[in-house]
C-alpha cells in the first residue's frame, strides 16, 4: 500500500485481505506475493514522485539507480552485484551500470605538480 498526503493507494486492507502468501521470487508483488500489475507499479512510482516532488522515472529507473549506487559503494563487490543482477558478464553490469560521481571525480584529480619532480632553484630566484 503506497501512503500519499492525499490518501492512499493499493488494495485497501493488509494481509489479512490478501489472503496466503504465496512465495514467486518476484522483485515486486502485490500483498499475496504474486506479480504486481506493471500499470499499477508505474501508477504507484508516479506517486512517489509527485509526492516527493521529483521528476517521474520509470520502473527501470529503479533498478538503473539501485545498481549504480550499489557499485559506488561497494566496488569491491562488484561481482556480485553483477550476478544479483543477472548479468554473466562483469563487463555488462560495468559498461550500463558504473556511473562515476563527483566526489570520485575530485579524488581522482591529480595535482601535476605531485607527479613531476620540481627541483627548486638554489641561492634564490631563477629568472
């Protein structure tokens, strides 16, 4: 059930109304644990959206946003971020999914005066 400032949105009761679950392995269900209708996953984003007021992304946002967080913050496991994925190949999950961030940007600059050796001038100022 999706809580918005105007109400909400969703099946109207808890679990109590949806009965057993029902265990699919599906990412996103419904209260029963059966696949959730993808016109009211899109519906439900949207809400999110508006009532955090941003810009609506679509469902594929998440998964986009999940994986590139996920390997900013975890490098180190990016394999299997890959595999949780889907993905056989590190390269897929890398090439569509690495975003590299401002704050890693700024770490990566080099000084180049760090990276050459200057040798100061003896007995003062070189003209």
């Amino acid at each position: 059930m999706l809580e918005v400032s105007g109400g909400t949105l969703g099946p109207a009761a808890g679990p109590e109304r949806a009965g057993k679950w029902v265990e699919t392995g599906h990412v996103f269900t419904g209260l029963s644990g059966v696949r959730l209708n993808l016109e009211n996953l899109k519906r439900y984003l949207d809400a999110y959206c508006d009532e955090a007021q941003i810009r609506r992304i679509p469902v594929h946002g998440l998964r986009h946003t999940l994986a590139s967080l996920a390997l900013a913050r975890n490098r180190d496991q990016a394999d299997a971020i890959s595999k949780n994925l889907g993905h056989s190949k590190l390269s897929t999950t890398l090439y569509i999914y690495r975003t590299v961030h401002s704050e890693e940007r700024r770490q990566a600059a080099v000084n180049l005066s760090d990276l050459l050796p200057i040798e100061k001038p003896v007995g003062g100022d070189a003209a």
